[in-house]
C-alpha cells in the first residue's frame, strides 16, 4: 500500500503542474479544474516520488508536479502495474491503470537540464471509475 504525497494540477496542459494538497476525482474526466481532464484514457497521471528522487540525485532542483503528474505517490511500485489494474485512491475513489509511460513527442525542460526525463518511463495513466475527494496522505492501494 503506497500513499499519496502530492496532489497536483495546472490550467494549461504541457506545463509543470502545482501541489494543491486536494482535488476531486471526477468520473470519466480526472481532476476537477485540471487542464488534462476529459473524456480519454489518460485522465490522472501518477509518479513515484521515488522516480523525482533519482533526478536529484542527478543534480536537478526538482519536486513533485514537476513532471506534470496529477498524483505524486510513494511506497507503490507505479510501473509494475499492468494496464487494466484497479486502484483504490483515498476513502472513495477507483481508477483504472490505462497505460504505462508515454512516448515523449517534445523534449521536455527537464529533459534538456536533466538529458533524461523519468515521465515517459516511469509515469503511469488512469482513467477515474468512481469518483471523490482525494488528499495528501490518503492511501493508494491495488484493489485487483
């Protein structure tokens, strides 16, 4: 069982996103008032605050939204996920793995600082099943 560390969004899409602490996870759309939300399968994206901690230890000034991740987690292993597993985030809410990674079309500013970035191989996408609050510290779990 992981935890959530941050809870992050942004009004326009490719840019860094911001600890809110809070949001609510909406049905087939992801996080109220984020610009990544709607209708497809890569409603919330999530990464492992153990993936940030490798780019410091890189030398780079980065924290979590950063990587535009709506969830910031630690304590679950994101990546061995396969697609279809269900997550139980905080009191209420399910979502469902939809993709592992992403293809990096445009280099990232973390890219070129870092010559790497952990988002397109490390970062996992849901869709929201059931929604609710969501809060820095609520738990996340694999439900199936």
């Amino acid at each position: 069982m992981g935890k959530i560390v941050a809870v992050c969004t942004s009004e326009r899409k490719g840019t860094r996103k911001k600890n809110v602490e809070a949001g609510v996870l909406k049905i087939n759309f992801g996080i109220e008032g984020d610009a990544h939300g709607g209708d497809w399968h890569r409603q919330v994206s999530l990464l492992a605050l153990e993936s940030i901690k490798k780019m410091q230890e890189k030398g780079l000034d980065v924290h979590p939204g950063d990587f535009a991740e709506n969830l910031t987690t630690e304590d679950i292993d994101l990546v061995s996920l396969p697609v279809g597993t269900k997550l139980k985030i905080g009191e209420s809410s399910l979502g469902e793995v939809t993709q592992i990674g992403k293809e990096c079309h445009n280099k990232c500013a973390i890219y070129y600082q870092a010559g790497d970035c952990v988002m397109p191989k490390e970062g996992i996408f849901i869709k929201v099943l059931t929604g609710g609050p969501v809060y820095v510290g609520d738990k996340i779990e694999v439900v199936s």
